[in-house]
C-alpha cells in the first residue's frame, strides 16, 4: 500500500489530511518542521508527499524542501499546498518540481482525485524506467567505424555549449540516442530529458502535449496539465520527428524559442521555462520548407548545431558488435541462454542494406532468440536469420552450389572459390580494401594484386554482384 508523507506546519490540517488519506486506505507519516520533514524522508523514501508551502519557525520553506527532495528522489510526487496561494507560487512549485499545487480549503475529493493520479503518473514512470533499463535503451553510441567515431567528436563538442541541435537520419538509426548523450554531457544532465514525438500525435494534441492544459471551472473536472515544455525545465526537450508537427504550432514554438515562455492551453498567464531543445527528423527539412510544410524561421532556429546520424548500411563495420550487444541484451530480458553469431551469420547481416537500421537489427536479435532457442554459446547459422535477409543477400555472399567445382582443374577451382569468397568479403565490409585485407590476413597491397588477377573491378567491391 502506498505511503504519504504529510508535511504541515499547522497539527488540524496535518490529522484532516492524516484521516481522509487513511480513510482511503493509505498509510501515512507526519512532519510539522522542515528539519522533521527532510529527516523523514531520507529516514524512507515515501510514495509521495504532500507539502504546504510556508512553514512557521522553520529554517525552509515548503520550496527549499521541495528542491531537496527533488534532487535526491526526483522519481517520488510531491503535491503543494498553501492557504495564501498565487499563480505565481504555483508556477514555481511546478517549475521545481512538484507534480500539483492545491489551494486552501481543499475539499477531500479533489485531494484524493490528485494524490490518485500523482501515484498513478509515478508508478508509470517507474515501470517505464524499469523497462527501459531492462530492454537496454541506452545513451551511448555503439562501433568503431569512422562515421560513428566522427559523431562522437562532434557530440562532445556540441554538448556542453547548450547550443540547439538538429539531428537527421533515417529512421531507426539512434537520433535519439544521440540527443541523449548530448544532455548527459550537458550542464543539464542533472534535469529532465523529455521526449515529444510529434508523428505518432493526432494534430490536435500536439499543443495540448506541448503547453498542457490550465484547469477549468471545475478542477475537479479538470485539473491543471503540465505539457512537456514545463516537465523538462532546467533539462532537454527532444521534438522528435519535427517535420510532422503543424503550421500553426511551429509558430508557436518560434515564439517559445524566441521569449522561453509560453501560454497553457486555456491559459492567460506566460510561463517561464529554461530549457534545451533538441529537434530530429528522418524527413528533408529542406524540400518541407520548399513545399511550404516547414517554417524556414524555425529551421535556422533548432539548426545552429546540425548532426547527421549514419544509416546501418554506412557503418557496416559496426554490425558485429551491435548484434553482439542486442544478442546479450535479449538474453538477459528473456532468461534465456546468451548465444553467439556464426562467421556465416554475421556476414550474411553485414551485407543486409538494413531498410529499419539499428532498430530492425535490435528487433532481427530478439527474433532469433525466440524462434531459434539453444544451448548457452551455441551458434546461429545463417539460415537461422528471417528469409528476407537471406533473400535480399547479395549472390556472392555463398560459394555457388552450381559451379562444378569438381569438374575443374585445381588452379581454376580455387580461383572460382577465391573470386567467390573475396566478392563476399568486399561486400561484407562495404569494399573498404584496408578491413578487407585485415580480416581475410593478406597484406593491402597483395588483395589489391590477388583482386587485379581474379578480374574483381570496382562494381564487385561497390556490392553490385
């Protein structure tokens, strides 16, 4: 059963709360100082926490605690509550932190109503977090190849400046990623990273998710909503998938870039926010802007810092430790034994143009774990991968079962193996001479020479066989 903190300095209100919350069925805890109330907290972490705002003959007010237990358990609610409010007491309570802010008198229905919902909201963020962690999303770049290691420069560059950054790439090839590693690197790593896709909202929830909504008549009815521009002040709001949202908002979201403020839906009152925002798009913001789709203003406004992030079929050199990693990963989510990818295998996801990128390889991994279970470190065989990656798999990538080998002489024989094996290598490692004479052990200049012999030109190593 949930824990509530209650943190008055006035004992009536503390036993009113104290007895309509275990009422409910909840337990509860009392403080009347702040030095009571901090010492109770870290004593054990509660629920939530239900604070006034001023505390009589204490060192802090109900703000200070609030910013204490924000940043040493941000996971856990806090609701505000004072008989002397204003929008601007409850604009910063927000700002801070606190999930709502309730005046004086209160009736109990409300209070329960919000307290319901602040659990509610934290045991979804927890469960998130948890799967999140569990499934491995990650705020790092994974491979070696010379595109992922020129984006890791540039994001150790970008990232502490504060600069605003637009990230473009395909989908599924780790934009997010990358916006997370800029805020962990950031001064604002200590705050909020908050995502807002803007491709999977209808239009006219765009607004309502960006700028929340000011409660009405009846907050009961309906209750003051922050948007995601208030939940990631002091930290980084992601605009994924920039180019879907409307017209009309991208004029808006000019104006928050321009004055850091902005109106709750319904709303009169301009709220502050201290920010980064950090926009991506698969789409060409480019031709959105010629076709009249995307407001050039806004454009040059999230583009100080552009980033492109690689498509798979770009870094084909990293796929082995990719997979490798999604590999481990499922194994760990999925209890099952972690197994390894046969030379077969990898080079048959090598040479994949990968239309999903990262994502469908993370997601080709978790099929394989299923549909193909064995002993701990057995091998996947290539004809273990789904059949359209066999299908779309180069020739070259398999030694021809038609060419009858046994009918030639030796020298010809190995030089059909070898014309077969060396096209499949190049094609596995994007024609790059250097890596393809490292992993078969030849030296660059004798592959150059054993290629010039075979007749191997130029089209077989851009993978047109």
């Amino acid at each position: 059963m949930s824990e509530i903190l209650i943190i008055d300095d006035e004992p009536d209100i503390r036993l009113l709360i104290d007895a309509i919350l275990r009422d409910e069925g909840y337990t509860t805890r009392n403080a009347g100082t702040s030095d009571d109330a901090v010492a109770a907290f870290r004593d054990r972490k509660p629920s939530m926490v239900v604070l006034d705002v001023w505390l009589q003959n204490s060192p802090l007010d109900g703000i200070g605690i609030l910013q204490i237990m924000k940043a040493e358990a941000p996971e856990v609610p806090v609701v505000m509550i004072s008989g002397h409010g204003t929008i601007e007491m409850a604009v910063n309570a927000i700002q801070f932190g606190a999930y709502d802010f309730i005046e004086k008198p209160f009736k109990s229905d409300r209070l329960l109503l919000i307290i319901q919902r602040a659990l509610e909201a934290a045991k979804l963020a927890s469960e998130n977090a948890e799967l999140r962690l569990r499934v491995g999303a990650n705020s790092e770049l994974t491979g070696s190849s010379a595109a992922i290691t020129g984006l890791r420069h540039a994001i150790e560059k970008v990232a502490p400046t504060g600069s605003r950054v637009l990230l473009s790439g395909a989908a599924g090839a780790g934009k997010e990623v990358v916006a997370r590693m800029i805020h962990a690197q950031s001064k604002r790593a200590d705050g909020p990273f908050v995502v807002l896709n803007c491709a999977i909202l209808a239009p006219e929830r765009v607004e309502v998710e960006l700028f929340g909504t000011e409660a009405g008549a009846d907050p009961n009815a309906q209750p003051r909503r922050a948007g995601v521009l208030e939940r990631a002040h002091g930290g980084t709001l992601l605009l994924d998938e920039i180019a879907d949202m409307p017209l009309e908002t991208q004029g808006k979201i000019v104006r928050v870039l321009q004055d850091q403020s902005f109106e709750r839906i319904g709303g009169s009152t301009r709220v502050k926010v201290d920010l980064r925002i950090i926009a991506s798009s698969a789409r060409d913001l480019q031709a959105a802007i010629a076709a009249g789709r995307f407001r050039q203003d806004l454009y040059y406004r999230l583009a100080v810092v552009p980033l492109r992030v690689p498509s798979l079929r770009e870094r084909r050199e990293d796929i082995p430790e990719l997979a490798a990693l999604f590999l481990k990963r499922a194994a760990e989510t999925s209890g099952l034994p972690p197994r390894v990818l046969s030379s077969e295998a990898l080079a048959a996801l090598q040479v994949h143009d990968w239309p999903g990128n990262v994502r469908q390889l993370r997601n080709v991994m978790d099929w394989l774990m299923i549909m193909h279970p064995g002993e701990a470190g057995e091998a996947f065989r290539a004809d273990h991968l789904p059949g359209e990656i066999g299908a779309h798999a180069p020739r070259a990538l398999a030694i021809d079962p038609l060419a009858d080998i046994m009918a030639l002489p030796l020298r010809e024989a190995r030089d059909v193996f070898e014309t077969q094996y060396l096209q499949a290598q190049l094609l596995r490692f994007g024609g790059n001479i250097s890596r393809t004479a490292n992993f078969v052990g030849m030296e660059r200049s004798a592959l150059h020479r054993k290629l010039k012999q075979l007749g191997i030109g130029a089209e077989d190593r851009a993978g047109s066989a």
